[in-house]
C-alpha cells in the first residue's frame, strides 16, 4: 500500500471506515461497471443523404431539423417504424418538438400512422416574438426535446423527457433572437409520447412542466445577452446504489459559467418531481437550479466543447461520451475546424472519462454565416443509434444522424440545414493479459516478499492489472451484508483459487486481503475481465507483523499519531510532524499480526504479548488490537524514559508477537530502516 493511502488507514478512520461511512452519503463516491474491451479507434463513413419532409409543396414540413441531439426510439416489433423525436420547427407551427418515422433508416415521414401529432410539443410563443403574458414563462420562446426515454420506474408508455427552455424576452419586452434566459426543462408523457403538458406559465413553470438545471447567473437585463444553461442530450442509467438516475448533460452561458466542457446533473426517478444535482468538483453535490457545476470532461484536445451525449456500448460494457470540439488557428474566428471526439467511463457515477480522441474521418472547417453570425459545420448535434439496441445504447456498429449547416438560424437558403447521417464503426482492442513481476508477491505493509497473513493486506505489481486506478468505495458495499467486495472495476485476485477482497487497483499494482483458510505456499493471480495473469507463490504465515510506513523526504516513519496531543510522528522541520519525546503515548499501525477471517468487516479484539523494540530497549505494549478496520491492528506504546539521557536521532522500531518480529528494513523505493525520531 502506498503511503498516501496508508495514511488513510491510519490516521482517517481507516479503509472499511471510510467506505462505511460513504453508504450514508452517498453522493461524493462513484459506483463502478465492469468494462470488457476497450475502444482502440471509432470512425465514421462519408456523408449520407437523407429523405425527409423538407419543403414545398407539400404542408407541413420541417423548417430546421434537427435543432438539438434526436432520440431515436426502437421499433416494438420487427415489422414496425423508427420513431424519432427532434427538435424543429415546422411550415405550420413555430419551434417544438416533433415526430418522425422510418423504417430503413433514411427515408423518413412524419409520424402520423404512429399516431403522433407532426409536432407534439412547443413553446407559447414563436422564438421572434415577445408576449407580455408570458414575460416570466421559462420557455417562452423555444421548448424542443434534447432527450426522451422510458421511465424505468413506470409502466411501459410513460416517458420523461428533458427539453431546451427558452426566454428570449426575460425584460418582457426585447427579443434578441439568440440571447435571453436558457434552462433545461423537465416534463412526462404517458401516452408514448403522443402528448405532453401544456405551457404552465410562471418562472418555475407549474407540476407537470418545469426547469429542473439553471445556471447560478441571475437572467439578463435584456434578450440581447444569452444567460444559463442550454439542453444538450440525456441517459437513464441504474446506479450500484439501486436508483434510476437521468442524467443530462448541458452547457453554461453568463459571466460565472465555467470553461468549455461537457457539464452533467442528475435525478433519481421514482418520484413524480425528480431533484436535479449538478456535478460539481467531483460529486453531484449542487442543486440543479442555481447551483455551482464544474465540467466532466473539460477541454483537452481543443479549447472548446459542446454538444455532449452519453451512449453505453452493449459490445464492450463502457459508457461513451461523444461531443463536438472545434478549434481555430490562433484564435481566428475564419479559421475554424470541427471533429467529433468521444472519451469512455467505466461508471456514471464517478465520472471517470478518458482522455477525448477525434473520431476519425469527423473533421470539417467551420465557417461564420455572413447573415447571422453563426457557425456553419458538417456535425452539429451529432446522435448515434444502433439496430437492435435500445434508446441511449450502441453496439460497435450503427448510425450518427446530425445537423449539416447553420447551428441557429432561420434556415437561410444560403445555408440550409441539412439532416444528415454517418455510419459508425467501433473498433475494440481485446484486454491483454495481465502479468505480475516475479517477487512483488508481498506483505502489504512491509513490501517484503512474502508474509502473507489471512485477514490482512497483501499486495502485488505488474502491468496490464487494471484498466483504471481507484480504491474501493462505499458504492462497492451495497448489498454485500458484512462481506466485503471481491471484485473491483472487473478486477479480482485469486489466492489459493480462493477469492480475496479487494481494496485497491491501479495498472500497476493490486492490494488485496489474503482469503482465510490459506497456508503454506500462496498461490496468486489477477483476473482482469475474466483474463488470468501468471501466477506467483510467496509464503504465507499465521503471523507476520508489519508497520505500516509514512515515507517523508527519502526516510521511512511510522505511521503513527501522538494518542493524546494528536499530531503525526514524524520530522520536526515539516509542517503537521514532530519528533517524538520520551514519555509521549504512541498510535502504530500494522498488518499481519495475526490469523483473522478474511473477506468480511473484522471485530475489534485486543491481543496480549505484544512489545514494541526502539533501537535496542523493547518494552511491552500498552494497547495492542484488531481494529473495526479491514487488515489493520492498533499498537499503543508509551516512548521509554532511558531516552531522555540518549542522543536524539532516528531509532529502528519494530514490533513483536511470540518471537515473530516485524521487519526493520523494508521494501520501500529505496529500501531503508523504518525509524522512529526521538527528541531528549
């Protein structure tokens, strides 16, 4: 174990503390998902044409499809249509959410043998105009589905949908086209989406139709300025935690709105007004309207980034981000590009994405339009979807359907908004093996090989042992009684084919807990995603004791507490250490000091027979025990007074049961003494 985390054992509470403790709050932790494969490369195809009502003469058709991300949804029988739900508006309606059908995929008709409406939601008021009536409606102007999906809570039939919400007369009188007050609206069908809530007037809408994330700017003084939060795309994920969560994914405009990135909230369904929390500096701890928010993914490969959906690749088991990045040559708004880019999470909950990579054959310049200023590219809103899968979920193949021209407008002719689609292709590199380095197989509070107790920590290194770095959580608990997790992330070890409790996982290294019922010879593997590693022996002990160290500046101390003035044991020249006097009760903390049951939360007990050797003079324990903690035992000892008449220095400490001793030297990088400072 590192130091940095043994520092956590010691000094916080301890490993199963904190997990413990965070099942009853459980919004700071991320839960996990197994992953199988990880993406090597997605690409798309060429453009390809689409049929769709576009145009004169006939009546109604589309104006500007798609004006946001589309929901595709599933046919419910083979013989059955695509319904696609967007955002547009139509030659006899002004802006809203409207309803198409295919059944090939790339000719498309209005929805009307489904039995929906051309258009089945929309705003009080055209996006042109102001209506003192509805000067305090959050949306006004503009009310187009980002995301629409089956309430998993509900019976079949009732959905949710997630729209963007648009004011652009919050003065009651300016309208500034693109400027205004922006929100992300919330409202249920429960009819498949044939009909949805009527406008409810008011700042905070009404019970059916309402903001659920706003932005913490207050609104403009006039239309002219964009202020909040604009709608981008929507997922239902179930959580380790047992909620039904919808997420949704926005972007900020305003004075405090964050840099460029793809910003998420989210609610637990299961109530008829779901609670929106903001992610905000790791947690969705902020309250969805007026709340504080920091990006998941922030810009990286390119300044700025917009348009994120999340799509979970059924294939490979890891959820995927994809989103628009556009850059420019020095800043130059003539010299601008766009590509698509996606990036991968093991778990919603911890927001774990990857480093963005450009989706290849995505890239296309982007022009300003000499008519209304706004940027013109062959991508926007881009929405991928798969045969067979259902809404929000790909395989490694399928389709993207985005919006080729103006990104807002009024559908000038001199550019049209075109609906377009690619092919996507997934590509998918198997998990390696993984490999252990010969005689990393040790005890994990010593390094040295070997020392293996049951109940306590063990730890082994290599490469290729997991596709992330995290410790366990509370999340990992859930529903495990007083067991504790095997498995973490798709990672597990193997001890004498016994599985063993997990606490940590990085490509590196594994620490884990030794099963009961192991002795003689160990035998160990990692299994990442049902992949075995080769396999190292080391030997295992009913006892072998080992202090936990706190390397600081190249020294190895213990880790270890002043019991009653507090303070940890360490250097006296730096902050938050000091040297240790005699007389002064000490905290250690240790491993392997005895045999307990492996794989469940342990029962504090005190041992007998402990002692404690500074340099040469060892005296007996005042405290020796189990603790409540996972793999960790408690050694209290008072500094001996034969000190007070020593020079100050760094003695070798060690501790020891039935003539069993902990090391003094150990494997840390270098290896060295572990050493306890005493000042006279």
């Amino acid at each position: 174990m590192t130091t940095e985390r043994i520092l956590t054992v010691a000094f916080c509470g301890a490993v199963l503390a904190g997990a413990l403790a965070l099942l009853d709050h459980p919004s700071p932790v991320r839960a996990q998902q197994p992953t199988q494969l990880q993406i090597a490369s997605i690409s798309v195809s060429a453009d390809q044409k689409l049929t769709y009502p576009v145009g004169a003469p006939n009546s109604p058709y589309l104006l500007d499809f798609p004006d946001e991300h589309t929901t595709i949804i599933p046919p419910t029988s083979s013989s059955a249509p695509y319904l696609f739900l967007g955002a547009s508006a139509i030659s006899t309606a002004w802006g809203g959410t409207v309803a198409l059908q295919s059944t090939d995929l790339q000719t498309f008709t209005f929805a009307t043998g489904l039995g929906y409406s051309p258009q089945v939601m929309t705003s009080p008021v055209a996006i042109s105009l102001c209506n003192p009536t509805y000067a305090s409606e959050f949306d006004q102007n503009y009310a187009s589905q980002t995301f629409v999906d089956q309430d998993p809570t509900l019976p079949t039939g009732n959905l949710v949908m997630l729209y963007e919400a648009e004011n652009h007369c919050p003065d009651g009188l300016t309208n500034g086209g693109g400027g205004g007050r922006f929100s992300v609206g919330f409202t249920r069908s429960s009819d498949n989406g044939k009909t949805w809530p009527a406008p409810e007037n008011g700042v905070a809408g009404g019970p059916n139709r309402y903001p659920v994330i706003q932005s913490s700017d207050p609104p403009p003084a006039n239309g002219q300025v964009a202020v909040g939060t604009q709608a981008e795309s929507g997922f239902i994920d179930k959580s380790l935690d047992g909620n039904y969560y919808l997420y949704a994914t926005f972007s900020d405009d305003g004075p405090t709105a964050s840099t460029f990135g793809v910003h998420l909230a989210r609610a637990a369904l299961g109530t008829n007004h779901p609670t929106f929390m903001k992610w905000n500096n790791g947690s969705f701890g902020q309250p969805g309207l007026g709340g504080l928010d920091t990006t998941s993914i922030a810009p990286q490969a390119c300044p700025a980034i917009t348009m994120g959906a999340i799509n979970y690749v059924d294939d490979i088991g890891v959820y995927l981000l994809t989103f628009v990045c556009f850059s420019g040559a020095n800043g130059s708004s003539t010299a601008l590009t766009g590509a698509w880019y996606y990036s991968t999470a093991t778990s919603l909950d911890l927001e774990d994405w990857t480093t963005p990579k450009v989706i290849a054959n995505s890239q296309y310049p982007i022009t300003i339009n000499g008519t209304n200023g706004e940027p013109q590219f062959d991508g926007w809103y881009p929405s991928l979807m798969s045969p067979g899968a259902a809404v929000g979920h790909i395989k490694l193949t399928g389709t993207v359907f985005y919006l080729q021209g103006c990104v807002a407008g009024e559908n000038l002719p001199a550019t049209p908004r075109i609906f377009t689609s690619r092919t996507f292709t997934i590509t998918a590199q198997p998990q390696p093996a993984p490999v252990l380095a010969s005689g990393s197989l040790a005890n994990g509070a010593t390094y040295v090989s070997g020392g293996l107790v049951p109940g306590s920590w063990a730890q082994v290194k290599g490469t290729g042992l997991s596709n992330i770095t995290r410790l366990w959580t509370g999340f990992d608990f859930l529903n495990l009684g007083n067991n504790l997790p095997k498995s973490l992330s798709g990672v597990q070890v193997m001890v004498n084919n016994l599985p063993a409790a997990v606490y940590y996982i990085s490509p590196t290294q594994i620490d884990f807990q030794v099963p009961t019922g192991v002795s003689g010879t160990a035998s160990v593997q990692v299994v990442v995603n049902g992949i075995a590693s080769n396999t190292l022996t080391a030997t295992s002990a009913a006892s072998a004791p080992g202090l936990f160290p706190n390397t600081v500046n190249g020294v190895n101390y213990p880790s270890a507490v002043f019991a009653v003035s507090g303070g940890f044991v360490g250097p006296s020249n730096v902050a938050g250490y000091r040297n240790a006097f005699p007389g002064n009760n000490i905290e250690l903390y240790a491993t392997g000091l005895i045999a307990q049951p492996g794989g469940v939360i342990p029962t504090a007990q005190s041992i007998s027979g402990v002692t404690v050797t500074i340099g040469n003079i060892t005296v007996p324990a005042d405290f020796a025990g189990q603790t409540p903690y996972v793999g960790e035992f408690q050694i209290n000892f008072t500094v001996p007074g034969q000190f007070a008449n020593m020079p100050a220095g760094n003695y070798p400490l060690s501790i020891s049961l039935n003539g069993v001793s902990s090391p003094t030297t150990i494997n840390t990088s270098p290896p060295g003494l572990l050493v306890l400072p005493i000042q006279p």
